[in-house]
C-alpha cells in the first residue's frame, strides 16, 4: 500500500496523541507514588 501525505499526517497525530497521553498517565503515576506513603 502506498502512503499518502494524509496517512502521513494521520499516523504522526496519532503518534503525538499517543505520546500525549502516555506521558500524562505517567505523571499521575508518579503523583499518586509521592503521595503514598507506603512506597
């Protein structure tokens, strides 16, 4: 299949929101670690 500009776009957006989110979770992940007192 040949690759279009558009999935171009389309792939490097979903890569970006992708990126986005994990990096979030992350933080609330070690958000909820320093507020725990038991680690």
């Amino acid at each position: 299949m040949i690759e279009t500009a558009t999935d171009a776009k389309t792939r490097d957006a979903y890569r970006a929101a992708h990126y986005e989110r994990s990096r979030a979770f992350g933080e609330l992940l070690n958000w909820l670690g320093r507020k725990s007192p038991s680690r």
